[in-house]
C-alpha cells in the first residue's frame, strides 16, 4: 500500500492511496454521520440531504453538476449507510481538480433549492414504494428494527413519507452545518493521483469548512433487544432471518465472527449451503452475514424458500447453529481466510474498491490498515475460539426473527428461543 495522510488545520484529513500504472482515480468524501446520527424528528434527513447535494449549488445547476463531470468521461454518486455517508466521483488523472472543485461545491455551497426538494422528496417517495415491494430488501429494514427496538441505528435509512415530505431547507442546513464539518470529513483518493498536489487542491476548496460545530448531539449508545417480526404477505417466497447480536468493528471478536459467518454460509462450500440447499433442497438463497457497527453488530442468516418447506427450514438451520458451537474443522478456518484474503486483493484492483477501504479505516480506526495486518488479526483464530463464539453468539441472547410471506408452518418465536436456550435438536422437535 502506497498510502499517504495529511490532517489540515481546520481538522479535514486527506488520504492518498497511489496505483501505479493506471490512467484514472477514484475519489471521495466520507462523513462520519448517517442516519443513525439523525435526531428523532430527523428520520430520513441524512439520505435527503446526500440526495440534494447534487440539486444545485451558488455556481452550478444540477444539470451542469452532471454535465461537467460526463464532459470528460467521469461518474460521480452517492450513499448513506448508517453511520457514514460518501460522496465520490471517478474521473481521469487530469480531472481531479474538476473533481474536488465538484465535490466542494455540492458539500459547501448547496442551494436547497424548494422547488429541487419538492422534487426530489418524490422521487424518495417513490424509492420507498419500490423497497416496500421488494420483499427480499424490506425484510432487512424490519431486522434491524426488531433487532433495535425504537433506536435510529435500527430506523430504514430512507426515513417514512411523512417525515422525509416534513423536511424544509433550514432543516437540511442545520443537519449539514450540525454533521458535515471539517473533524468529521475525510478526503480519500485511490489511482494515479498525486498526495501534495490533492493536499493542496483540498485546502483550497474545503477551507470554509467549520473545525467543529459549537454543540454536536451525543450519539446514543446501541442496545441490542431481538425479538420476532412477522408480515403474512401473499407471496411466492417467504423472506426468512435470524439474527443474534454481533460484535463492534473494536471487538477482539469481530474478525472472528466475519470468519464465522464464512465458514456457516459464505459460499456453496459453507455449512448451511451444503446442509440447507444442497443436500436437503430447502431453500434456493441461504447466506449468513455479520454487520459491524462502532458499538454494536448483527450476526444474521438470510434464507428464501417455498411455504411447503418453511416448517423445516428453521429448525435445520438452528441445528446447524448448534453445531458450529461443538466443532470447526481447522479446513473450514483455512478456507475461509482464503476466501476473505482473496476478496480483500481483487478488491484492491479497483481504484473505487481500494479508496472505499482505506476511508472506513480511517473512520473506523483512524489509519489505514495494511494487508498483512489484516492477515494477521486472522491468523489468531483457531477452533476452539470460534467454538466458544458460536456459544456466545447464538445461546447467549434472545435471537431476533424477521420474516415476510406465506408464513404458515413457520416455527414460533418462542419455540426458537426455547431451542437456542436449552441447545436441543429442533429438526427432532418439528417431527
């Protein structure tokens, strides 16, 4: 890694990652704010203010925002998650500094134009709808809502009609002069770039960026509750997860559990693939997955399958559950940093791969993180400690459900959590 950062005086960090041999550059702004950051009459205000960025600024239409970046072969975009938000752009060697110009532009000198926001709170509105009718994303949102009962990291991203229609320009300036200052930026470029001339095009287009605000809102700490959400929806497929609290990305644990979810369901060779799909033909998608938060995670399995083998498919992926808690294979462990080391290397081909890395290292950690580093927090993990997290993991907290579909047959909440709590085998208890 060639990578280089500079912290300027008003707080704002610039991070260079240099790619020899390539013609373009991948470059960003990272906040260190979304939609958990939101206050309660804010939900929905952090996704709306990253669409507006683009709607219009003191010096440029939305239609010249996108017209000069295309002009010269560029892409640009955006995305709020739910502790960040980026703003990135992808342009030739040549174009950074019309890249940074942009970027500025959109992140200090927005318009909030009221008739831009009424447009674009329709078009919100209508990414709503569409979410809604996709029962395989909506049951996402109604996991993390029962997995953090009436907290904003458990609130949809998008926010709700009423309150993303609420929002006036005052309220978007505020947000953005609240949550988008200089402490909480980080300038991130990847490719065929240059780390004093980006330091020194950044200070000049960013220095109006306040240090800190006067009064920044506490972030609440997460606390995990679980629980059981079901939507009997008429539906082809069922949306099945099951979910347990994972681990913060600071964790001793939190590489161990991305292993975890690997090694029970990263790939066709994993544990629930071969028992749930393969062999036993009960599913067409099954997966698991663990979402790092900085105080908090989720450790999930995601299944969609047919109403006729929904009374089965609980109960054999909860065996398989409790299995992981009495034996890993060593293979497993090997194959599975394999998988993570290769997805970490051609990931780093990509120049916009390889600057969305080293911005949530810096986020997260406040440095960027080698390879072999990376590598290395792996090479502690061993059977016995994945063991002992699986047992952690899965009996030592009220799991949470989510499911939308044709749920009859579907095992009951408490029968779940009977089995989870006393370790008994749940395909013999469902006949």
């Amino acid at each position: 890694m060639n990578v280089e950062s500079t912290r300027l005086a008003n707080g704002l960090t610039v991070v260079t990652d240099t790619m020899p041999g390539i013609e373009s550059v991948a470059i960003g702004v990272w906040v260190r704010s979304g939609s958990r950051n939101e206050g309660e009459a804010e939900h929905g205000v952090a996704h709306l203010l990253e669409h507006m960025a683009f709607k219009g600024t003191r010096k440029r239409t939305a239609r010249r925002i996108a017209e000069e970046i295309e002009n010269v072969g560029g892409e640009m975009n955006a995305s709020t998650s739910t502790e960040t938000t980026a703003y990135y752009a992808r342009v030739l060697k040549d174009d950074v500094p019309l890249a940074v110009d942009i970027l500025a532009d959109i992140l200090t000198e927005s318009l909030f134009d009221e008739e831009e926001l009424a447009r674009e709170q329709n078009v919100i509105l209508q990414e709503i709808g569409a979410a809604s009718d996709t029962p395989d994303d909506i049951v996402y949102d109604h996991f993390a809502e029962t997995a953090f009962r009436g907290q904003t990291i458990g609130r949809p991203i998008l926010g709700t009609p009423e309150t993303v229609l609420s929002f006036t320009p005052a309220q978007l300036r505020r947000y953005l002069e609240t949550h988008y200052t200089a402490d909480r930026l980080i300038v991130v470029a990847a490719g065929a770039v240059d780390h004093d001339d980006l330091v020194e095009q950044v200070e000049q287009r960013f220095r109006s960026l306040a240090p800190m605000p006067a009064n920044t809102p506490d972030l609440t700490p997460a606390v995990y509750t679980g629980g059981d959400f079901r939507h009997e929806r008429e539906l082809m497929d069922a949306q099945v997860l099951i979910g347990f609290e994972g681990r913060p990305y600071h964790a001793r644990d939190f590489y161990a559990s991305q292993v975890l979810a690997n090694i029970l369901g990263g790939g066709m060779s994993s544990r629930l693939f071969q028992e749930v799909r393969e062999l036993r033909g009960l599913c067409y998608s099954i997966y698991a997955f663990h979402w790092g938060f900085s105080d908090s995670g989720i450790f999930g399995i995601h299944a969609a399958t047919g109403s006729k083998d929904l009374p089965i498919l609980v109960p054999v992926i909860l065996d398989e559950l409790r299995k992981a808690t009495g034996d890993i294979d060593q293979s497993e462990i090997e194959r599975s940093r394999a998988q993570i080391r290769a997805a970490l290397l051609m990931s780093q081909e990509s120049p916009a791969a390889r600057a969305g890395q080293v911005a949530r290292q810096m986020l997260l950690y406040g440095r960027p993180i080698s390879n072999d580093e990376l590598m290395d927090r792996l090479e502690n993990i061993t059977p016995g400690r994945l063991t002992d997290l699986a047992g952690r993991l899965f009996f030592d907290t009220t799991p949470t459900f989510a499911s939308i579909g044709p749920l009859e047959g579907l095992m009951d909440f408490d029968a779940v959590s009977g089995t989870l709590s006393t370790g008994t085998t749940a395909t013999a208890a469902a006949g």
